[in-house]
C-alpha cells in the first residue's frame, strides 16, 4: 500500500478520535438546550470549573487559600493529604450536581417563559462568575491534571501497522491517551443517546424544551428537569475537563473548547443527540485532512479556521443543520 495513502489513513483515525472528542463538548449545548431552550454559553467554563475542582480536591488543596492568607496572615495552601483518583472524581461530581442545584434555585427558577435572549446573557453572566470564582477558589496557576489515563504513543499499534508500508514508513502513531478518550466519549454518547431517545425523563426534557408552561401543566417538574439536565451538563464538563486536562494540562484556555463545539451545533443542529456526534466526526476528520491534503500548499494552520467555514457554509444552505429541526415561522 502506498505511504502517502497510509499516512491519509493515520490522519483520518486521529482525526475520527477528536471529533468524538468535540462532540462530547458539543453534547452539553444539546441537553441543555434540548430541556430549556438555552444556548449555554457557559459549557466550556463548567469544563474548566470541574478540572480546576478535581485538581484541587486531589491534591489536597485549600479553597480560597489567597483569601485565606490575605485576611489573617497565614501561610495555608494544602490540608497535608491527597485522594485518590476515584474519590476526587465523586466528590467533584457532587460538587457539580451542587453547582446545578444552585444555577436553578438562584437563576433559572427567575427566568421561566423568558425571552431565549435573556436565558442566553444569563448564561454569558454565569460564564464570566464561574471562571472568576475558579481563579479565587483554586489559584490561577497550570495546574497539572493525573487521573492515571495512559499518555504517549501506542507501540503495539505502530508495530502492527508497520508492516503495512514500505522500509520508511514505521506505523501509525496513535495516542493511548487519544484511544482512552474516544473509548470513554463514546460510551457516554450512547448512554445520553439512550437516556434522551427512551427514558421518562428524557421525553420529559423535550417537552420542557418545546412548552414550559404545558409541561408544568402536565405534571412534569420544570425545576427537576433543570436540575436534571444541568447536572446531566456538568458530568459531561466533567469528561471533557478531564481527557483536555490531561492532555495539555488544566489552564484557563481550557473554558475555549466550547469555541471548537459551536461548528459542530451547526453542522448537527442545536437539538439532536445523534447529530452532535455525526457533527463532531465531520468537523475532525475535516480537519486533518483538510490540513494534511491543502494545508502545506497555503502556508499550514487550517485547522485553526477550517471549522468555521464549514459552520458558515452550512448556515447558508442548511441553517438547521443536518438533523435539526427545520422551524417555519408564519410572518
């Protein structure tokens, strides 16, 4: 087999494995605008918020210690312990569960039968609060992200994969920890998947999406469903926090990847599950190979834009995306 045609196919795997990757961040947008109608513009800072959380819950750290040592003089920064990384992930899911419970019962429960323009600027107020309530409550500082996740490339897999080419290719090089996350991604993809298309409370979630006043009328608790949805949210902050956590370390610029999820909506459409995925894979595959085929002969960097006009073409054509619901407006 020729190299240059092994060399594509290496480039489509990896890119097959980000764009799971980019359609977990995506499905955060999905469920909660599935259950309330909101472009959360908060989701790529609950994905910093909840690794900033893990880090600091694993290795022991004070909340608050610049406070701390501000207003009486002290020189506290960690309790002397550290946890396991099983223990930490619980209990930063408890925080986020805790962390929905608050954005309902301070915000949401305010602004039912509100204009979507306002749910989204008080979603954009949210983002701004939870990444200056992380900077204060964990430092600022890069913090580095170990859950035991396997990093580097796979030698098994260059080893099989190096008998497919000739003496100067030596094999695919595939990421372990690449491999970990689309594995855990997908998983997740298909349980919400499940969980949207076949549960009680999944159908109860697009009904508040479609009326909130005829779901409370029915019976269906709007205020559960929030709670629901956005804990549902803040797991998924969760996964995406740790897999782009531990790979290039847990920053500020982490709350940026839900920049990355915003042409995936648009080639998925804002209210599909499975569109989301489709999406994600379009946009990674894209990509790479856009980068690896046309990138060289216009100076490189594709991938910083190429996303984008994806996005733009889509919206011109096929505004709703490619499962979303096409909405006729009488004028």
């Amino acid at each position: 087999m020729p190299d240059q045609l092994l060399y594509a196919a290496e480039v489509m795997i990896n890119g097959l494995m980000a764009g799971v990757l980019y359609a977990l961040v995506a499905l955060g947008f999905v469920l909660i605008f599935k259950a309330s109608g909101i472009f959360n513009y908060a989701q790529g800072v609950l994905a910093l918020f909840a690794a900033l959380t893990l880090v600091g819950l694993q290795e022991g750290q004070v909340p608050f210690a610049h406070l701390i040592n501000a207003a009486f003089g002290t020189e506290v920064h960690h309790f002397g312990w550290q946890l396991p990384s099983i223990v930490a992930i619980l209990l930063t899911v408890g925080v986020m569960i805790l962390l929905a419970v608050a954005i309902e019962r301070f915000i949401l429960k305010h602004l039912v039968n509100q204009e979507p323009i306002i749910l989204f600027m008080a979603t954009i107020g949210l983002a701004y609060f939870l990444e200056g309530f992380g900077d204060v409550m964990w430092g600022a500082d890069v913090k580095t992200l170990d859950v035991g996740l396997p990093q580097g490339g796979s030698f098994w897999i260059e080893e099989k994969t190096a008998v497919l080419g000739g003496d100067g290719f030596y094999g695919f090089f595939i990421d372990k920890l690449d491999i970990v996350a689309t594995v855990v991604a997908a998983i997740l993809v298909i349980s919400l998947t499940l969980f949207s298309q076949y549960s009680k409370q999944g159908r109860a979630l697009r009904a508040v999406a479609d009326d909130h006043q005829a779901a409370l009328s029915v019976g269906i608790s709007l205020r559960f469903i929030w709670v629901l949805v956005w804990s549902i949210a803040g797991f998924v902050a969760l996964v995406a926090g740790i897999m782009w956590g531990a790979k290039s370390g847990v920053q500020f610029s982490l709350s940026l990847i839900a920049l990355k999820a915003l042409p995936v909506l648009m080639l998925g459409g804002f209210t599909s599950i499975p569109g989301a995925i489709v999406g994600g894979l379009i946009i990674g595959v894209g990509e790479k190979l856009f980068e690896f085929t046309i990138g060289p002969m216009i100076g490189g960097a594709t991938e910083n834009w190429f996303a984008y006009v994806l996005a733009l073409l889509f919206l011109v054509f096929r505004p709703q995306g490619l499962f979303g619901e096409k909405i006729i407006e009488r004028v």
